[in-house]
C-alpha cells in the first residue's frame, strides 16, 4: 500500500490486467482472464508492484470463476479499505461460453 495523499478528494482509479490465470477446480485446466479492478481510494493506493505478485499467486489455486472474483475483491477492500470499488473479471472462452462477473463495494456513508 502507498499512503494517499490525496485523501480528500473524491477520484477514480482503474486497474487492469489481462494476464490472469486461475485453475479449474474441476477439471484442473488453466482459466484466463482479464481483470479491471475500479476505486475510489482512501487513505490509501495500491501499489502495483505488490498486485501484479498478489494474482500471480493464482496460477496454481483451484478455484472456480466466480470464487476468484469475490475472493480478490474482498482481500482488496481488506487491504486499501477504499470508499467505493467494484472488479469485473471477463474470462477467456471455455466449452463456448465466456463468463463475465461482476462485483461492487460501497462503504456506508461513501459517495458513489
């Protein structure tokens, strides 16, 4: 985490990645996604660096889509405690479907 100081301001930051794989819990086949993670920071900015390590760890996790979805914005909020953010995870075609998942956090009293 970096300290922000630019906590009284109310502003956006976006995030993405399209190197993002998880394994099938099921099968144990490799699932890719691209990973746009949105929010208003608090006191405090992710820093990139630590991200990019924190994902990668995935690569070798059974998790199904929806998990890893949920999962990675919980541990977000936990982490940079941000007044608002929401994460959208569009993943690669599987059996001909593609699945894309959504998930957002307001904290009470925040501003959208």
């Amino acid at each position: 985490m970096v300290e922000n100081e630019y906590s009284d301001q109310d502003y956006m930051v976006e995030m993405k990645t399209e190197e993002f794989v998880s394994l099938c819990p099921k099968t144990g086949l490799p699932d890719f996604a691209t990973i746009i993670i949105q929010y208003k920071p608090d006191q405090y900015l992710v820093e990139q660096k630590s991200l990019k390590f924190y994902l990668a760890r995935y690569k070798d996790v059974g998790i199904f889509q929806e998990h890893a979805t949920n999962k990675i914005l919980e541990d977000f909020i936990r982490t940079t405690k941000p007044k608002w953010a929401k994460i959208t995870t569009v993943w690669k075609v599987r059996g001909g479907i593609g699945t894309i998942v959504e998930r957002e956090y307001s904290r009470a009293g925040s501003k959208e």
